[in-house]
C-alpha cells in the first residue's frame, strides 16, 4: 500500500486514479523527463527521474494486473455468472448477430433437408422430412 502511494505520489496523482489516468500522466513525464531531450548535468538528475517515473508506472500496472489476476480467479469482486455471460458475448457475439438462430423452433437442418428435391424421389423425401421436423418441433 506504502509502495502504492509513493508511486501515485512520483506520478503527481492522487489516491483512486485510473488505469488511464495512471498511463496519460506516465506517458506526459516520460516525455517530460526521457534523458535525450536533456544535455549536460540536467541530463543526470532527468536520467535519475526518469527511473523514478518507469519504476512507479512498473509497480502500479503490477498491482493493477493483480488485482485484475484475482477478480479473475472468482477471489475479488467482479466475477462470477454475469462476468462471464460478458466474456462469452465479447467472443462469440451476442444473439442478435445470429438472426434467426437464436429463435425458439430454429431448424439448423433446413437447408439440408431440401438437398436433392429437384428429382421426384427427393421431392418426396424433402416433404417427409419437413412434415416430421415440423412434428418434432412443434411448428
């Protein structure tokens, strides 16, 4: 908590920062303070801030992957069923995306049931095929 604070503190921000705010304010004093954009004996005190700066960025984002890490496991706040219905959506997508598969009654066979109805036989096959389907789904 004590390292926390000190890194907050090198990065000029206050208790509660964000992970945006943590990176935006890194990003400017890295800037700021990188060793090139200096020369001469204020090259030495930018270098040494500079580490300062990288060393407090380091040990907030561990902190931050840590906690994240633990939520993760089901340890913190955040998990559990709705977290991963969240997951789920962002990788498979959510049902809209599938039309009219995510409709009670969606025969996935369909388009298979018609295959070869340009003969009789298959036109046959095809009707007995949708009348039984339309039996067992109840359509």
């Amino acid at each position: 908590m004590a390292a926390c604070r000190e890194s907050l503190r090198a990065l000029g921000l206050n208790q509660g920062a964000t992970p945006a705010e943590i990176k935006t304010a890194f990003r400017m004093l890295a800037k700021t303070w990188h060793p090139d954009k200096h020369s001469g004996a204020s090259k030495a005190a930018a270098e040494q801030r500079f580490k300062q700066i990288a060393l407090a960025y380091e040990t907030l984002v561990a902190e931050e992957a840590e906690a994240s890490s633990s939520t993760a496991r089901g340890g913190g706040r955040g998990a559990g069923p709705r977290r991963s219905r969240e997951r789920a959506y962002e990788t498979w997508g959510t049902r809209a995306q599938y039309g009219s598969a995510s409709r009670p009654g969606y025969n996935p066979y369909q388009g298979y049931m018609d295959f070869g109805a340009d003969t009789p036989a298959g036109e046959a096959r095809a009707r007995t095929e949708r009348r039984r389907m339309q039996w067992t789904l109840g359509c």
